[in-house]
C-alpha cells in the first residue's frame, strides 16, 4: 500500500488541492513507498496567509510561555523517539542509530531554544545622556519560511524552526519532498505541545512552492540549507525580494593527517566521517590529506583493510554501517563520479560500483569507494559527490596541505590530525573553512554555539543555531527616553501660576 502523504496546516493534517505528487521511494527496495503532494502557488499562497495570522497571538506571549512549548515538545518526542528514528531511516536510507543521531542534533537546538527568556534579553544603557536611558529590544520578524534538504529530515527542520518560533514568529516549513514523513510528524508533535494553530505550517513541493515562499511579500525571511546552486538562487531571489537570507550550500571537506597523528585515531575517523550515512552528510570528510608520502602509503593500506569489513546493508539491518543512497538519481551520479574519476587518471583502490545486497537488488547501493593520488584539478576533487567516495590527495608537506584545502571553492568543514599543539593552532588560525576539528572529523558545533561554513558553502552573514539563530530571527529595536525631571506632586489646588 502506498501512504498518500498531506501538508499540516492551522495545526492539522491537510491534504491539499494540487493534483501534482512527488514519489517518496524506499531506499532499500527501490519501490515507491508514499506520494507526496506539491503545493502549487495559491495553496502556499494560503498557507501563508494562515501562518500571517497566527503569528500576531503568538508573538505577543510571552518568551517563557513559549518555552514552555518547546518543552513539552521535547517531552512527546522522548515517547516516540525510536518510531520517529525508523520512519526517518525507512524514507532517507540511513542507518537507525544514525537516524536517532539525526534526532538529537535537532532536539538539543530545541533544547537551547527553550532558554528564548534569557537568550532574547535586550541591552540597557543607564544615563547615557543626561537623564537619558536607552535600551534594545528583539522583536519578531513575522512568518519565515525554512527550505531544507533531504540529508537530515529532522535535524535542519529543527534547527530553523526551534529559534524562529521561541522568537516569536510564525514558520512555514518547506521540507525535502524526498522524506516529508518526519518533518510532518514533527509538526504534529509541536501541535500537541500546545503551539497554537498555523503558528508552524509545513507545506509540501518543488519549485513552485519555493519560489512562492520567496517572492511574497509577507514572508519577512528566508531560511535554506541545501546544494549550493540552489542556496546560492534562493539567497539572490529572496534578498532581492527584501528578505533577509541564510542559505547554506553543499561541501567538500578535508582532513589533513599530519606525519605524527595517531594513525588509528585518524583511519577511525576517516572510515566513519567518509562513509557513515553513505556519505550523505554535508560534514562527511570527503578528502584525505596525508602529509608526506610515508603517511600517505600507511594511510592508504590502512583503509583498504577496513573498508574491505565495512557492512553496507539495508537501513533498518542493526550490524549495516551504512545503507542505500536516497534514490536512483543519487546513486547514478554517485557511479559517475567514479567512472569520472578513473576517467580523470585517480588510482582505485577500492570500487564500490556494483554493489548488491542480497534481498534487496533494487535499492540504491553503492559500496564504499577509495581513490588514491586524486589531484586538485580533478573534478572528482573540485566537486561533490555526495556518497561513499574517499578521495585521498597527497601533499608533499603541511604548507600545501593547506593551500589544497585554501584553493578550494567550499569552505564547510575541515579536520587536522596531528598531536602537535603549534600545528594545529596555525591551521585553526590561517585555514579558510567555517568549522575546525582538531582531531575531531566531523566538527558539527553543539547547539549553542554556531553552525555554517565560508566561501560557496554559505550566503548570508548569519549561522545556524546559537547566539546568530536569535539575531537572524529577531529584528532590533532601539529605543531612546528622557522622562520629565523632578518628582510629581500631584493634582495642585490653587491657580497656577507661570514661575
Ligand atoms: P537540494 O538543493 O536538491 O534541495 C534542497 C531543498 O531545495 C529541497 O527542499 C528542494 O525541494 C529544494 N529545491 C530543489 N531544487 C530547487 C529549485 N530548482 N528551486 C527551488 N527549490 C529547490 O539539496 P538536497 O539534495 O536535498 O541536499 C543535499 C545537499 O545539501 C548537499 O549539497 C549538501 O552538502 C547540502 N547540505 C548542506 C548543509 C549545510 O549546512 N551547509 C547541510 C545539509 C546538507
């Protein structure tokens, strides 16, 4: 039976009006699992109107009754933590404990959206002129909308929608069409949290709801993670239709292995952050970077032997360390890459194509890949692939090391492996990439600091989560006041007279 997915609109499943759905696939099988239904422009259009609505009541609780939302939200999750984990590994493809991994990210946003009383405090300057006080206010911004993408069906969802609604305002969600279930499920959850009606829609779509969402004029701003031509039309039509942006794009992230990293530590890391999730992550590391041919040959040997015990299964096998590609087109690209690759005159070490997993010969499988002596001009280095595909690039020593992943159009996330101090405080200092892991793969920050990458992986000024997810969802207000001098005496009984 295939589910016929709707929207959630005014705090309610709606199915909508369009006649045009999109397939939601089953990553493991190849078969059609749901359809979804594409919001065309008058019914984004109504939707908007709806969250218009619904924010006016909403912006004017107060911060801590809003909270108090978001933590009973927290509450019904916890009760069906492992249902939402399995509908979100059955529609994306990944593995069950990476889909609750999914999960939390999101709900710690949540959880630090909940501190909206002491987060949204403005500034107050006594006296700053004779008798004068001024202070700030953050304000709501109205309705925004959030367009994610399908690589983590509840984790962005959350991220955007967490702070938006804590500051007050009303969020339209946009999700990926290629796994809507959670996102949906999600919005239901937050209703039975207590959030008031239309106060958070998710409309489902393509195009056509997107650029809705982007040139009305009452959508005040425009969250967006997803690839980066995408990002980078959503940022330009959404600024030049007066919105404020964040628009975060796709990656290409490096890990330099410095000659005295720990080599376990560093294969470790390199197995899980280049093939956990297939790849399917904008922090995977898609390109080693050994320093020095020494490290590099131990490094590569080192691979080939783990990957050869990697398990790539179905999504819900509990012994998989990774499943299928989210859909047909992802793996086809992903095998062309390769091709490209060879192509291009890379070494592979280990092929991927080809991989079947008995039982289930349809899904979108592709084995882990490792190329060596991957050079920078390679498209197979320049762009991203977005699968279980390792590119290892030599450098000859740290300086070019760096200079590799400096010449680099993204500027996501990056790693160094390494146990000298001084190495790896000038790489923090001097490399060109938004988040740093010194020894740590895959640098995602926690909830209260801030997430978003530099160069073409991001447009806009401001990150995700953290202090920035306040200021991108709040607008300020400065007020300045003198007040007559003099203490009142009150009402006077005799005539006034002029002194
Ligand atoms: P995508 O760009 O195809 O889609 C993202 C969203 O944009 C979806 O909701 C989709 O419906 C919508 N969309 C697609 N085409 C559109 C168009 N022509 N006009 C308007 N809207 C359109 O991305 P994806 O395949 O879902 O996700 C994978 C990409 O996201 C990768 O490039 C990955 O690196 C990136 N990503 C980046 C981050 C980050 O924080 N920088 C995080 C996660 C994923």
């Amino acid at each position: 039976m295939v589910r016929v997915l709707t929207h959630f609109v005014h705090g309610e499943r709606s199915p909508g009006r369009s006649t045009t759905f999109g397939d939601v696939f089953d990553p493991n099988t190849g078969k059609v699992q749901a359809r979804v239904p594409l919001a065309d422009r008058a019914e984004t259009e109504s939707v908007i109107a709806d969250a218009v609505a619904a924010q006016v009541e909403w912006g004017s609780w107060n911060p801590q009754r809003r909270a108090r939302v978001l933590l009973r939200f927290l509450q019904l999750v916890e009760s069906e933590r492992d249902g939402l984990a399995r509908l979100l590994s059955a529609e994306h493809g990944k593995t069950v404990p990476d889909a609750h991994g999914d999960l939390q990210r999101g709900l710690e946003v949540v959880e630090f959206a909940a501190g909206i009383p002491h987060l949204i405090k403005g500034e107050f300057s006594d006296d700053a002129g004779t008798g004068i006080d001024v202070h700030s206010l953050r304000q709501p911004l109205g309705v925004v909308a959030g367009i994610t993408p399908f690589n983590f069906p509840a984790m962005i969802p959350l991220w955007q929608a967490a702070p938006s609604l804590a500051c007050g305002n009303a969020f339209i969600l946009k999700p990926s069409e290629r796994d809507p279930s959670v996102p949906l499920r999600l919005a239901e959850l937050f209703a039975e949290a207590g959030l008031p009606p239309g106060v958070l829609n998710v409309v489902n779509g393509g195009k056509e709801t997107v650029d809705t969402l982007l040139t009305d004029p009452r959508v005040a701003a425009v969250g967006f993670v997803g690839s980066t031509p995408i990002a980078e039309y959503v940022y330009s039509t959404a600024t030049a239709h007066g919105k404020r942006a964040q628009c975060f794009g796709g990656a290409k992230n490096h890990m330099v292995v410095m000659p005295d990293a720990d080599l376990d530590q560093a294969v470790d890391a390199l197995i899980g952050a280049g093939y956990g999730s297939a790849g399917e992550r904008c922090m995977a590391v898609s390109v080693a970077v050994p320093v020095g041919e020494e490290t590099a040959d131990a490094l590569v040997s080192r691979l080939k032997e783990r990957i050869a015990d990697l398990r790539v299964g179905p999504s819900h096998d509990p012994r998989a360390d990774f499943g299928p590609l989210v859909s047909a087109d992802a793996r086809d690209r992903v095998i062309g890459y390769v091709d490209l690759g060879v192509e291009e005159g890379a070494e592979l070490v280990v092929d991927g194509r080809g991989h079947t997993v008995p039982g289930f010969e349809d899904g979108y499988f592709v084995g882990a890949t490792l190329f060596d002596r991957v050079t920078p001009d390679m498209r197979i280095h320049r762009e991203e692939i977005f699968g279980p595909v390792l590119s290892v690039v030599r450098a000859a020593d740290y300086e070019e090391a760096l200079a590799l992943v400096n010449g680099h159009e993204y500027g996501n996330g990056v790693a160094i492996f390494t146990r000298d101090g001084d190495t790896a405080r000038d790489f923090s200092h001097r490399v060109d990439t938004g988040m740093v892991g010194v020894n740590v793969p895959i640098p995602v920050p926690v909830a209260y600091h801030t997430f978003g990458g530099w160069k073409r992986s991001a447009f806009g000024d401001l990150n995700q989560h953290g202090p920035d997810s306040i200021r991108f969802h709040t607008r300020t207000k400065t007020v300045t006041s003198r007040w007559p001098s003099g203490i009142r005496e009150g009402a006077s009984f005799t005539i006034p007279v002029m002194r």
